[in-house]
C-alpha cells in the first residue's frame, strides 16, 4: 500500500474509531447487571449500613379515592388523595413528537406515583391511605390520622405549593401530635417511578435515541460548595448515603428532577434504586429520609422540569425567581458537555441566528454546512493539490525505492529530499480531514444534547425532528445490527459517501492507482460508516450527506480544471546511455 493511501486508510479508521467511542459515549453505561454507571466520573462510595426500619400505623380517616386537577402556567397536575401523591406532572411549554404535553412522570405498568410518603426510612411499602384535601391559593394541602401501636394519634399534613412560572415545586410534611415511634428517621419523601417521557426501545437494542436516565448528587465540600458527582449503585441498583448534599438529582437526556431540601443543616438519609418492569426500559426513584429531630415539619423542593440554564441557573439569586430562594446552584446538576463544548456553542450560536432569517432547522444546518465549506475551501483546494502533487511525483519515489530496496532509511532519506525539493508537505492531504473531524463531533453534540433543538423539524412526515433518527416505516422484526425501525437518510448518506469517495479517487487515477485497496475505499469504509451512524440524528446525516454533495461537486469543478495540468509539475522521460530517465519539472 502506498504511502499515502496508507495515510488515508489510518486517519479513515481512526474517525471511524473516533465516532464509534462518540456514539457510545452518549448512551447509557451499564454494568453487567443493567445499573446505570459513569465510571469516568467521581463517585460517592460512603454508604449507610443501617438498615431500614419497618412501622407502620393504623389510618383513621374516611377519604375516599379520588383524583382532581390543578394548573399553573408550567404545570398541568393530576392529583390522587390516594397517598396525597401525583399520577401526572405534564409540562405545558414542552410537546412530544405526537403533540401531546411532555409528562414528567412517567409511571408505565407500576402501581406507584410521585411524590409519596414512606413511614421512616422503608422504601417498599408506600403510604397508601387516602388523605382529604383543600386548596388555599397556591398550596394544595393534603390531611389524614393515624394511630400508633400504644393509641397514640397524630395527623399527618402534606402541602404542595405552586408557583405561576416555576418549576420548583415545594413539598412540605409536618405531623401534628406524639405518635410517632421512637427511630433515627421519621418518613422519607420521594420522587418515582421514572421521569419521563417514556423511554422508548422499539427492539434496536439500546435505548430510544440515546435516551437514558442517570442519578447525580451535588457533595458538599469543606468551602460549603456542592460539587457535582456522578452516583454509583450497587448490584442491586441501589444506593444510599448519610453524607452531607447539597441536592440529589434523577436525569434523562432533556429532563431532570432534582430534590433540594429548605434546611441544608438536617442530618438527611439520601437514597436512590433502580429497577427493571415489562413496561418500560428502567424504573428510577430517588428519595430523602428526614430525619425524627426535623419531623414536627420539613421541606423538600423539587424541580421538575427542563435541562435549561435559564430555569435552573435561576435560583442563585432571591431576585430572579417567583420564590425568593437563592444559592441553589441547580444549574450544577445539568449534564456537562464534551471537550468541544465551545465549538458546540458556536455553531448553536449560528443556528440559531439562521434560525431566525430561516426557521426551519434542517435548512439551517444544509445552509451553515454550505457557508462551512465555503470557508474550508482554501483548505480543500490546499488538499486536493497536495494530493495531486503527491501522485504525481510517484514514479519518482518508485524509482527511489528501487533504487535502494534493502536501505528504508536511505529511502526515507531521499524521499523526503524529493518532497522538500518539489514543496510539497505529505500530510497537506490529510489537513481537511483533520478539521471536518472537531466540526462533525461538535454537530453531534449539538444534535443530540442541546435542549433548545429538541424536535427542531425538517420536512413534516419525513423528519419531524432532528435531534432523533428518522424513520420511514417500523418492521414486525428485527434486523441484525439495525433493529427493527427503518431508517432512509443513512441509505441516502451512504450512497453519497460512495460517489464522494468515487471522485475523489478518480482525480488520482492517472498515476496511481489505488488497486486492491480501491475497493475498501469506496465501498468497506461506507458500510462501515452506515452501521456506525444507523441510530444517529437525523440531523447530523443531514450534515454530512450535504458535506458529501458539496464534496462530489467541489471534485468535480476541481477535476475539469485540473485535467490539463494537475499538479504544476510535469514528468520529463530522457535516455541517457540508452536508459530512461524520469524527472519533473515546473509547467
């Protein structure tokens, strides 16, 4: 193989490989046993060995099972007095494919919903006696009795307090009377079954879109700031801690829940489990056992909305939310973004401005891919010639070789003698690779993480959204390595990819021929590529097939113009002494 297809088929594997790792990156790890795991990051490794304590006590009232419903600006919420608990928490601003409200919580075929008490620090049997309840303005207030195993009562009040535009919800529980037993923990609040919307694996063996759902914790440190830490669960999917946080945190790819409690100086039981059902991919709850010395009445916030900085960077100051909390730092508990986090940024900012003068995302991304070729261009004619020039002083650099065929240090020498003498930088081929590769990982992040593209449509019925595949029809079974949804613009990208491959190879062809390796360029590497990029945005294919054609017509104009003169240098053949010579020279 040639030296300089040798080049190219490294650098290819190298993307391919670079891609392969991106992809992976942004699904969910697992270990063995299904647990979501990020082992690149720090983990809370203390746990509590204290087990969970089982009470339980006689309900005294006579409430019916019901449901009702209360809106706020941000909120449609449906109650049940079954457990003064919440079945649906649906978000007015934010819409599914299919047009409905995004429903934060996401029950599938559980029988359990958000926001229930459990007695002490016992997750398995949730308090699930009916409460009466009132409404006062913002608050939604939810009573009932009970009776202890010595005839002691009391009366449990749990209140949710709305605010018109946030989506921090308060939860406060206070018991009013003796009864409760002797222990390290009163009850626990929590937030389950899952947070939606539904994640949804239609059989391609990985999660819906690269859609997961990952557990993090803001670790109080020794300067009182909470430091953002990723948490580990145990074999069983589950995990606890009594270490100090600041706020533990439940997050998809979109949207997050994040439980904060008002006094940060409790002595708080922090857990988490996960667990599998039919229904759904995953089950996660998060939870926070309050302690007995804070039970007469605490409070936990929730927020429960999108992963955007201007909802969740908003409670730093009193001033700048309807709550007048401050130093929350939620904004902490948002996903981070890739090392190209900035290039993300740009091209988001560009977007964006497109968006504005065009508002349709996919011809943004087809116009911001033109104006990008546009600018690299001085780099793809840099390239081409390089790549010309290199080919057209091969017979000379044969001619070396077999001139020294037992020396590759004499032939390296004067190989690279040759390149200096004709001006010629060997990885001038390669420079263009190099600086699509950052652009494409950073359109990736974009496309798949960035809220604010989130069903960002490009042509109705076909790509609806572009942060995800799209899909033409979906199988009654799957395909190997596929699944079984149908997916069009990968076909379409690969079949680009072959023609931009077919072209770039036929301005070489003159003088060197690719031979046996021909047919790894033009065919292995964009089969390699469909399977890679099968489940990837649709938006991203889009990106690239357009690369691709703005390619195939630049070699084009690049090959018409360079048929009479390819390279600037022309091979002069002379006999001396009955013997041909090969040289160049400048046209």
């Amino acid at each position: 193989m040639k030296t300089k297809q040798l080049r190219f088929v490294v650098l290819s594997l190298v993307l391919l490989l670079g891609l392969s790792f991106l992809y992976v990156s942004c699904l969910p790890q697992r270990s063995a046993n299904g647990v979501n795991q990020n082992t690149t990051s720090p983990t809370i490794e203390e746990l509590s060995a204290a087990p969970a304590k089982k009470v339980s006590y006689k309900s005294l009232g006579q409430a019916k099972e019901e449901t009702f419903k209360y809106e706020t600006n941000v909120f449609n919420v449906t109650f049940s007095t079954k457990g003064a608990s919440v079945s649906s928490l649906k978000l007015k601003n934010h819409a599914n494919a299919d047009g409905q409200f995004v429903d934060i919580v996401y029950s599938g075929e559980t029988a359990k919903k958000a926001f229930m008490l459990y007695w002490a620090d016992d997750f398995q049997n949730p308090i699930n006696d009916n409460f009466a309840y009132r409404t006062e303005g913002e608050k939604i207030i939810f009573t009932n009795s009970y009776q202890n195993a010595e005839g002691k009562e009391f009366t449990l009040v749990k209140t949710y307090e709305f605010k018109a535009n946030e989506y921090l919800i308060k939860l406060s529980v206070e018991v009013q009377g003796e009864g409760l037993e002797e222990g390290v923990y009163a009850y626990t609040m929590s937030y389950e079954p899952q947070v939606g919307p539904e994640i949804v694996n239609p059989g391609s063996g990985r999660s819906a879109y690269g859609d997961y759902r990952r557990f993090y914790a803001g670790l109080v440190s020794k300067n009182n700031k909470a430091k953002k830490m990723a948490i580990k669960l145990a074999k069983d999917g589950s995990f606890f801690t009594t270490r100090d946080l600041n706020w533990l945190s439940l997050t998809g790819k979109y949207f997050t829940v994040i439980a904060r409690p008002e006094n940060e100086e409790a002595e708080y039981k922090w857990s988490a489990r996960q667990r599998s059902y039919s229904g759904i991919a995953q089950s996660n709850s998060i939870y926070v056992s309050i302690p007995k010395s804070e039970s007469k009445k605490s409070s936990v916030y929730f927020y429960c909305g999108p992963q955007l900085k201007k909802y969740l960077g908003s409670y730093y100051s009193g001033t700048d939310n309807e709550w007048g909390v401050r130093g929350f730092n939620l904004d902490d508990a948002m996903e981070g973004g890739s090392m190209l986090g900035w290039l993300e940024n740009i091209l988001k900012w560009c977007l964006m401005i497109l968006n504005k003068i065009v508002p349709n995302y996919g011809v943004d991304i087809i116009i911001l891919t033109i104006i990008l070729k546009f600018l690299l261009w001085p780099l793809q004619k840099k390239s081409t010639e390089s790549s010309a020039k290199m080919a057209s002083i091969s017979p000379l650099v044969e001619e070396i070789k077999a001139k020294y065929p037992n020396n590759p240090q004499k032939q390296n020498e004067e190989v690279q003698k040759l390149y200096k003498e004709k001006g010629i930088n060997p990885m001038g081929g390669c420079l263009l690779m190099l600086i699509q590769f950052p652009i494409l990982i950073a359109f990736y992040g974009l496309l798949n993480r960035h809220f604010e593209l989130r069903g960002a449509m490009f042509l109705p019925g076909w790509i609806p959204d572009l942060s995800v595949p799209e899909t033409v029809f979906t199988l009654g079974f799957r395909l190997p390595f596929l699944g079984n949804q149908i997916h069009l613009l990968p076909v379409i990208y690969t079949v680009s990819m072959i023609f931009s491959m077919k072209f770039t190879q036929m301005s070489n062809q003159n003088s060197s021929s690719m031979g046996n390796n021909q047919w790894l360029m033009t065919w292995g590497m964009p089969i390699f590529f469909f399977f890679i990029l099968y489940g990837a945005p649709s938006g991203l294919l889009l990106y690239w097939t357009t690369q691709n054609v703005l390619s195939i017509l630049q070699q084009i104009y690049t090959n018409n113009k360079m048929k009479k003169n390819p390279t600037g240098f022309e091979v002069v053949h002379s006999k001396t002494d009955g013997k041909t010579k090969k040289t160049t020279k400048k046209k």
